[in-house]
C-alpha cells in the first residue's frame, strides 16, 4: 500500500464527474485505504478514499481529489515585469 496524496486536515479542490455540482474547494475530514470495492458497475477499486467537510455520506476516491496550492509571493504582473527588466 502506498502513501495516501491528502492529509486530514489537508484543504482539496474537488473536481467529480459522477457530482459536478458538488465541484469545489473541501477539507478532509477522514481517509481510509479499502482493498477492493465492488461498485455498481462491477468495478473493484483499491485505493484511497476520503471524506470531506460538509459532504455526508459520501466517500470520493483519491483521483476526483486536487491539491490546492497556497498563493505565490509575487502577483503575475510583479513576474512578468521582473523578467521584462532581466
């Protein structure tokens, strides 16, 4: 079993196919490693699933997860005229 991507606690952005209406910024609350679930469609999925703040009930696998990055030190227009200038 590998390392888990997310951290309880980690804030995530979340990107579903199966609910695009819930697409956006969560933070886990719990991640558990399951080692094969049968899914409606007959699929087994081993991984990685989490539960996020202010969604219940529902468990998201590892891959409708995205880091959120924190903000850089320098606005776009600070980069773009630092390389101007060098």
């Amino acid at each position: 079993m590998r390392e888990a991507y997310f951290s309880v606690g980690e804030e995530v952005i979340l990107v579903s196919e199966s609910w695009p209406n819930l697409n956006g910024e969560y933070t886990i609350e719990c991640k558990e490693y399951r080692n094969g679930r049968l899914t409606i469609s007959s699929e087994i999925l081993r991984g990685w699933w989490y539960s996020l703040a202010g969604l219940d009930d529902r468990h998201l696998f590892e891959s409708a997860l995205r880091k959120k990055h924190q903000p850089g030190e320098f606005t776009f227009e600070q980069l773009i005229s630092q390389k101007v200038e060098a």
